[in-house]
C-alpha cells in the first residue's frame, strides 16, 4: 500500500509487522525536536496507530506516526493502556458517518498513565491511571486508537487502585451520556456521595456566561425542560436497552437518585444478572406490545421519564409507555441516545444528549470526572463486565470490531489491552 501523503507509510494489519518510516514522516519528527517539544526528556516522538483509510474498509497498523502534543495549558499527554469500544467504533466505519477526516484515527474510549501533566494548575501528576472519554472526535490527537492521545484536565477522571486499567477503559463515553441525559435532558441532580455534594447539572448549564454553550446544544440545555418537570426522588424512569453500558450508568445514577428504574431488555439473555440489579425492575422486551402494556400497569399509566439506548424503532415504543396529556403543566420527557422518534407526540419532549458541553465548557466536564472519580473511589456504582479481546493491542482492532460486528458482544464491554 502506498504512503498517504503527510503520514508515514501503513502496513496492512493482516501482515507482520515491520517498522518502515517515510521521508516525510521523518522530516515531521524532525520539525518537532526542533520545535521546543513539550515530548522532551526522553519520551517518544513515534509511535504506532490503526488508521482509517477510507469508510468501509479495514483499520491499518502504522508505524513511525508522530505523538501528538499539548496545544493549551489544560491539556496532557497519555501513554494508552487499554482501549474500550464502543458500537460506534464499528457502526461510523461501515455507515460513514462521524469520520471528519480521512485518513482518520479513531476510538472513543481509553485509560492509561499521564506521561505528561498540564501545564496550568491541576489535580493530576506523572504517573497518575486515568479514564479519558474521547467525545471531542474531531481533534484526532484525542483518538484511542494510537499509543499516545492528548486530553485535558477537565476530561479525564484519575482511576482508584482498586479497578483494572481494564475495567477504566469500559466506563468514559458512557457515563458522560448517562449523566448528561439523566442530568441536563432531565434535570435530576447527580446524586451525594459519601457526604460530598452532589453536582446539578440542569442549573449549572443555566448559570454559564452568555456564549458559554454551544449555539446547537443550547436550546436543550436551557429550555427543554421547566424546574417543576425535573426528575425528582421516587419517579419512574424506563430505559429501552436495559443490557446496554449506557443502560447500566443511567440505572446506577437514577438508583442512587432515589428513582423506581425500569429496564427493557430481553429476558433470556440477560434476565439472569439484570434481574438481580438492586432497585431495578426487569420487563421481557422481545413482545415490544406486552411490554408497553406492563410498564404502563406498573406505572399506572403516569411514566413521564424515559430513555432509548437502542434506535428510533424502540423510542417509538417508549413513547407510548409515557403519559401523554401533561398534568399540572408537567410534560413527560423522552431522551434517545441514538435516535428519537420522527412523529411528535403532543404532551412528550423528545431530548437528544447534548454531548458537546462535556468537552466544550471546562466546568461542567470537570463536575463529571470530579462526581465520576468520588464514585469509583467509594465504589458507589457497579461498573459493567468487561471482556479482554484477543489478540490484544492495536492491530487486533479489527478482529475486535468484527465480533461486535456478528453481535456476539452483549452485556458487557469490550477492551483491547494495548
């Protein structure tokens, strides 16, 4: 395969592996000793990535690929241990979408050591294990993909002794969807913990300076949702896709919140551990019918909170569970973290996950990782099952991609230790 211009030459991951180093890769490297690089002092001006060629085709291992460095002082440098993935690692290659660049580096989740602190004044050191959720997919330098990815202060969360590198790399993007639905779609505040303060998302968005949001995802942070509609202690709240990663952080938060959870899952093949889960009532998705009768008796009829983790097809079917004749000036709130149904239904607020603010507005993506971090150390939330995939490191990617791919991961996370 021949060089792309600006990078280093790819190898095909079905080969073995060789380290060859094009011309123009070496003058990159070159431009970098030379440039006062913050990656001085003996650490790596190379290293190895999977690079996107093209949509629909296979990643390909790459050596020689500069590491990226720091641009402002809130951001590090890691040295990636494990990679969790995610269905939108496989579902953006084969689909085409959410690929900004080509070639591309991508991956939404790693953890590793900080191999490089902030420059500005931080809680993190050399050294320190961190979980870093890549939502900013556009800056490829934050990609997981690679052996060395930047972050910043405010998005990354340090990991406890008492969890797995592995286990780290199972959690980022889906708490920061599960706490930006249930706390700036919904309102509910992120649970104390331990004595310590809870976070408030819903007014800590409403209290930011004139600009402060970003335009597309303003409306749903400030205006989707009236203070006498928000989530409170003892509502309801069903989750479609109750198996999911982000199903489990939704739960685990509204279960801490004081909420009656109801997950829809498929009862044969996770009835055995969803069925256990403290404070959750398991409903047999596979008659999608019966189930939107039986949450409807549960809930006699009042559900107003909901949340899909699965597609339009199954919000549609969340949407006839909740009550739709607002009472008291109350709406209920539907959140789809993948799609939301195209029919509007007078009575019900269809939300969208304004994922953005977490790496756009500093504040509120260190209120996360600071809740996210209180949480782990104290062991408040159960973490999802992980799984290691084999071969590991960078170059089983695509192996690992491709068994999500035949569906034959479900229940618990996938993790490519590298």
């Amino acid at each position: 395969m021949s060089a792309i211009a600006g990078h280093p030459r790819a190898i095909d991951l079905s080969h073995t592996k060789t380290t060859v180093v094009s011309q123009t890769s070496q003058d990159l490297v070159e431009k970098t000793r030379r440039a006062d690089s913050p990656l001085e002092d003996g650490l790596p001006y190379q290293q190895s990535i999977a690079l996107l060629h093209a949509a629909r085709e296979r990643l390909v291992f790459t050596e020689g690929y500069p590491v990226p460095l720091p641009k402002t002082e809130d951001e590090l440098v890691v040295e990636i241990k494990a990679i969790g993935l995610n269905p939108v690692d496989w579902k953006s290659i084969d689909y085409n979408f959410a690929i900004p660049q080509l070639p591309y580096i991508a991956g939404r989740d790693f953890a590793g050591v900080v191999i490089r602190a902030p420059t500005a004044s931080s809680r993190l050191r050399v050294g320190d294990l961190v979980l870093s959720p890549s939502t900013d997919y556009r800056d490829i330098r934050k990609s997981a993909f690679q052996e060395y990815a930047i972050s910043t202060h405010q998005n990354v969360a340090r990991i406890p002794r008492i969890i797995a590198t592995t286990q780290g790399a199972s959690i980022g993007v889906a708490f920061v969807a599960a706490a930006l639905a249930l706390g700036v779609s919904l309102g509910l505040k992120l649970p104390d913990l331990s004595g310590e303060k809870g976070v408030d998302l819903w007014d800590a968005v409403r209290r930011l300076p004139s600009g402060a949001l970003p335009a597309d995802v303003e409306a749903e942070c400030v205006s989707s949702i009236e203070d006498n509609e928000r989530l409170q202690h003892g509502d309801h709240i069903a989750i479609y896709g109750g198996s999911s990663t982000s199903a489990l952080f939704i739960s685990e938060i509204a279960r801490l919140g004081g909420l009656r959870v109801i997950l829809l899952a498929d009862g044969v093949k996770h009835g055995g551990r969803l069925g256990e889960r403290e404070g959750c009532i398991l409903v047999d998705s596979h008659d999608p019918l019966r189930a939107i009768e039986i949450v409807r008796s549960i809930t006699k009829g009042q559900l107003r909170f909901a949340v899909d983790t699965v597609g339009k097809e199954t919000a549609g079917y969340l949407a006839q569970m909740l009550q739709s004749d607002s009472q008291e000036g109350r709406r209920s709130h539907l959140v789809g973290l993948t799609g939301v149904p195209k029919e509007k239904v007078d009575g019900i607020v269809a939300h969208s996950v304004p994922i953005k603010v977490f790496h756009e507005v500093p504040s509120i993506g260190l209120s996360m990782m600071n809740w996210l971090e209180r949480a782990l150390e104290t062991e408040a939330i159960i973490l999802p099952e992980v799984e290691q995939a084999s071969p590991s490191g960078l170059d089983g990617i695509n192996a690992a991609l491709d068994r999500m791919r035949r569906g034959e991961i479900s229940g618990r996370r996938l993790v490519v230790s590298v």
